[in-house]
C-alpha cells in the first residue's frame, strides 16, 4: 500500500511540474512580446521627431536651392528685361488685389434690401427708404437711392435714373481693368523684345568669331528663352486673375439689373397704394 502512495505521488509531481514548466515557457515569449511593446513605444516618438526634423530639413533645403535656381535664371536671362517684365507682375497683381477687395465689399444681400425698402416704404413713406437705402454699402443701394430720390418726378423718371446711374456704377466697378489689360500685353512683348535682342547678340558673336558654335550661341539663345518664359508666365498669371474679376463683375451687373426690375415693381405697388 504505501509503495502505491508513493507511485501515486511520484506521478503527481511529474505531471504538476511539467505543467509549470508549460505555464513558464508560454509565459516568457509573452513577456518578452510586452518588453518589446514598451522599447517601440518609448523610441515611437523619438522616431517621429527624428522623421519631422528630417522632412523640415529637407523642405528648408528644397526652397533654398528654389530660390538659388530662380535667382541665377534671373541673373542669365538679363537683369535689365528680367525686372522690367516682373514690374508687370507686381503692378498688375496689385491692380488685381484691389479690385477683387473693391468688388467683394460691393456685394449686396438685394433680396433683404428690397425687402426692407418695402417695408420702410409702406411704414415711413419715400424717406424712411432713402434712409435705408444710406445705411447699405455696394452699388445697388446706391442706384436705388438715386431712382427713390426721383420719386416725385414720376416712375418714368425714376427708371431712367436708375438705368443712368446703373451704368455709372458698371464703369466704376470695371475701373483700371484697362491698366490689368495693358500689363497682360506688356509682359509677353517685353519677353520677346528679350529674345530678339538675344538672338542679335548670339548673331554677333557669331561674327565676331567667324564660326558657328554650340557656346557660343547658347548665351544668346538662354537670354532669349528666359526673358520670353518669363513673360508669358506672368501673361499667364494676371490673365486668370483678370478673368476672375470679370465673373465677379458679371455677377454684380446680374444683381443690379435684376433688383433695379423688382424696386420698380415696389414703387409702381406703392404709387398704386398711394394713388387710392
């Protein structure tokens, strides 16, 4: 009997520590997976600093090397030509910046403009809606303070006053747009009076050498192509520019023909109100 006991727990142990012995070897690959977890979580940030300060590096160093590249484009294509056509750029963007804010600040909500006429109109009569018509920015208000200021002279006249002064409005909304033109024109011309004059240069080296070389027509021919790309890019620019504002302008004319028909339709209602 006692050497059955003794079987009995010789096995037991056996097997209770093969089992712990299982219970460590998994365990010791998970401890390692969470050691392992911690070092990338500790060296993540230090990886993503790292990356930042290397794409910011190379950023800085992109547009330095930019700005090195258009500097001695600059420098080759003749500085004389070069800041003449790039004057075309700074004065015709700066006539471009002015009238997208003039035209932005010439919008107009007609529809509750109008509305607040009415109601000026049928509470306080023709001044309560020339008072309205003061307190609103933009062209419209303006057209229709002067047709409500013509109201005693008839609806006639109040229409014509208001298509007269509609068109003063149109030309003060398209001011300098002549100026914007002139510099789209200039640019490129400057650009080819660049490349002809290149082309003479690479024309007279020529002569002067007596013989057709690569070298020596290149510096001709760089002038001329730099001065010419150059025009054409800011042509290309302000056109754009220039077509935007003529939307805007577009847009604004819209406005002002169609609310000019609807206050006629108030005034022709309130004169009917009043003519009772």
């Amino acid at each position: 009997m006692k050497k059955l006991f003794a079987t009995i727990t010789v096995i037991a142990m056996l097997t209770f520590g093969g089992v712990a012995a299982m219970a460590q070897d998994a365990a010791a690959p998970a401890q390692e997976a969470t050691a392992t977890e911690q070092v990338d979580e500790q060296a993540a940030p230090e990886a993503a600093a790292a990356v930042e300060a290397s794409a910011e590096e190379a950023e800085a160093t992109g547009v330095k090397a930019l700005h090195k590249t258009l500097k001695t484009k600059f420098i080759e294509g003749g500085a004389g030509f070069m800041a003449a056509t790039l004057l075309c750029l700074v004065f015709g963007l700066a006539l471009c910046i002015e009238r997208i804010i003039y035209l932005s600040l010439a919008k107009t909500n007609t529809k509750a403009l109008l509305e607040n006429i009415e109601k000026a109109l049928n509470e306080g009569g023709v001044e309560k809606a020339l008072e309205v018509c003061r307190n609103t920015r933009g062209p419209v208000a303006s057209i229709f303070y002067q047709g409500l200021s013509r109201y005693d002279e008839g609806v006639e006249v109040v229409e014509k006053t208001v298509s007269s002064y509609g068109g003063v409005q149109l030309g003060l909304l398209e001011k300098n747009l002549s100026w914007i033109t002139l510099f789209i024109s200039i640019a490129p011309s400057l650009g080819f009076l660049g490349t002809i004059i290149g082309m003479i240069e690479a024309f007279d080296k020529i002569q002067q050498v007596g013989d057709i070389s690569a070298t020596v027509v290149a510096g001709g021919i760089k002038v001329a192509l730099l001065t010419t790309l150059l025009g054409l890019i800011i042509a290309i620019v302000l056109q754009i520019f220039y077509n935007y504002i003529l939307s805007l302008i577009e847009g604004l004319v819209n406005e002002m023909e169609d609310s000019s028909i609807s206050l006629m339709d108030i005034i022709v209602d309130y004169n009917a109100k009043n003519a009772k």
